[in-house]
C-alpha cells in the first residue's frame, strides 16, 4: 500500500505566506527522503492556505526530490481550464522525471467560483464537461471538442505532453454515492476524504464502487483507491494529541462557524482519536495499527494523511513526516503486503 501525506499548506494567523511555501517545499524533500510514496497540494485562494497554484508548488518540489509522486489534493477543476490544467501537470511530469498526477474534484470552497467568473449554479456541468475534456486531452495529442462551458476546441494540439504514457488523474469524492459510480464508469482511480465520523461507514463506498468497476467490465485489480485522512504522529500518543489538537480544532472550529457546524472541543478530539474515530493520532505503533485495521476495512490501494493543519510547528511537522516514512510506513507496508 502507498503511504503520503497531503496538506492545504495553512497559513498561521499573521504568518507569511512566502515562508509557509518555503516550508512546504523543505516538507516535500523529507518526505521523499523518507521514503514516503505521495505528496499532495491542494489549492484554495483565502487568506489561510498559502498555495493558490499546487503545480507550481509541486514543480518546486519536483527540483529537490526523486522518487516521490507528487499530486494536487484537488485541482478544483470545476473553476479552472482543462487545458491549463493539463499543461501546467505535464509540465511537472517532464520536471519530476513522470512522478506527476492530477486528482481532480470539486473542492470543499467555493471561493474560486466568483473568482474566476463561474456561476455556482452551474457547479455539476462544470465539473462533468471538464473532467470529459481533461481526460480527453490526456489521451489525444490532437483533438476537437465541444461544450457549453468554454470555447470550442477543432482540431487542437496541446503541448506539452507528459513524461508518462498516461498521465493519471485520480477523482476526490467526499461521499456522494454519484460521484463514485461516475469514477468508476469513467475508468478513474478514486480518493475518499474522510474527515468525521467513524470511518467504517464510508466502507460502503468502496464497495459501491468496485461494484460499478465491474459493471464497467473491468479488471478488479486495475482499481485504485485512497483514503485521505487527518491525522498526526509523534514519538508518544500523548505528545501527538497535545501538538495536533489545538490547530486542528482552531481550523475545524472556524469553518464550522462559516457552516453552521457544532463547536468542539477536547472531550469531541479525545472521542475522533479512539477505535472509532477519523483522526489517525498517536505514536508510531498506534498509527500503523490503525492503517491497517483501515486496510482490512476498505482493502484501499494508498492512504495520504493531512498533518499540517492550522498553526502547526513547522519543527513537530518535520518530526511527524520523519517517523510517518521511517516508522509508520514499514510496518503498514509489511502489514499489507
């Protein structure tokens, strides 16, 4: 199983965003120092996420590393254009020598939409005739296409192509039972976040879309899917819930308050780190065997967990991304294998 971590790279109250961004580039090369399988950027544009453009972010870290895969954790393609899109990842597929990879979503935000000058009433269509594009221009150098949410394209090349034969563009879901059939009729590897609750209640998920994989006529082993998880690891169980808790909660408190979510507190953070929560915390061990446990559950392909979250210390980052690749990730891989 993959093993990588995935970040927002949140910005402190006050903090700068240029040094959030340098610190997210030295994160990425202890990651693939560590052996760590994935990397990914999401992309927001307020105020408290540093990275607006994870390609560029990504091709930062592209220069500095090896072996790792380097994603967005999602491209909010709903906002954004196909061709860009597909020309800013192939770029960073020639940079990273094919490490690159898109996955694709609607985004938790909304920001982006007046941004750029789209209608939010037209959040489905967009996102269904730009992912057919996308996916289009992945698999034809030259081709013509038509919708109704851009111009035309006739008899078009794009430029770059990527490195890899097939660029991959894994779709994010957040638990929409649509969203889910549509990757796997689609063909396309898909990521789970799971960000409340216990998570065994999103198994059905999977199965449903393994379900629509096979109806699709599909080899079961040709389908991939991640979790995507909070979660923070430290050399003591207590000493990761004292690091972790307070940014999260200050993070997931604030956006609570602009959706009308319950405030919590530690007794609700003491409940999501046990047997049944979503937040994978502890030590070392305590991590592995809950990656695991997740494992038999969801049979997933790769696991990607977000740790830097709210004002997390940059120094208790390196540390967390340290033992997560040195630690963590040898016991789950010799676990799952």
């Amino acid at each position: 199983m993959e093993i990588g971590i995935y970040t927002f790279a949140d910005v402190a109250p006050g903090g700068s965003h240029g040094e959030r961004l340098r610190h997210l580039v030295e994160e990425i090369e202890l990651a693939d120092q560590v052996g760590l399988d994935v990397f990914g950027v999401g992309e927001h544009h307020r105020p408290d996420y540093a990275v607006s453009s994870p390609a560029v972010a990504l091709a930062a870290g592209a220069a500095r590393t090896r072996n790792i895969r380097l994603t967005s954790a999602v491209t909010v393609l709903s906002s954004d254009d196909p061709v860009r899109v597909f020309q800013q990842y192939a770029t960073l597929d020639g940079i990273s020598n094919g490490r690159a990879e898109i996955m694709a979503g609607r985004g938790s935000f909304i920001e982006s939409f007046p941004l750029f000058g789209y209608d939010l009433a037209d959040y489905d269509t967009l996102f269904a005739e730009k992912l057919d594009l996308l996916l289009k221009l992945r698999d034809n150098e030259t081709l013509s296409w038509q919708g109704e949410t851009r111009a035309a394209l006739e008899n078009v090349t794009v430029f770059p192509r990527p490195q890899q034969a097939k660029l991959p563009v894994w779709i994010a879901v957040g638990g929409t039972p649509q969203s889910v059939v549509r990757a796997a009729t689609l063909g396309l590897p898909m990521a789970l976040a799971i960000i409340g609750g216990d998570p065994r209640r999103f198994a059905p998920y999977f199965d449903l879309y393994r379900e629509a994989w096979g109806r699709a006529n599909r080899k079961p082993e040709d389908a991939k899917l991640s979790l995507n998880m909070h979660g923070f690891v430290a050399d003591s169980t207590s000493a990761a819930k004292d690091i972790f808790h307070e940014p999260h909660n200050a993070v997931m408190n604030r956006i609570g308050r602009e959706r009308g979510w319950p405030a919590s507190g530690r007794a609700e953070f003491e409940a999501s780190c046990g047997p049944n929560g979503h937040l994978l915390i502890g030590d070392p061990d305590r991590v592995a065997d809950r990656i695991i446990e997740l494992h038999e559950t969801f049979r997933n392909d790769r696991i990607l967990i977000q740790m830097a979250i709210g004002a997390m210390p940059h120094d208790k980052l390196m540390r967390a991304i340290e033992l997560l690749g040195t630690k963590v990730a040898p016991k789950v891989k010799e676990a799952t294998t």
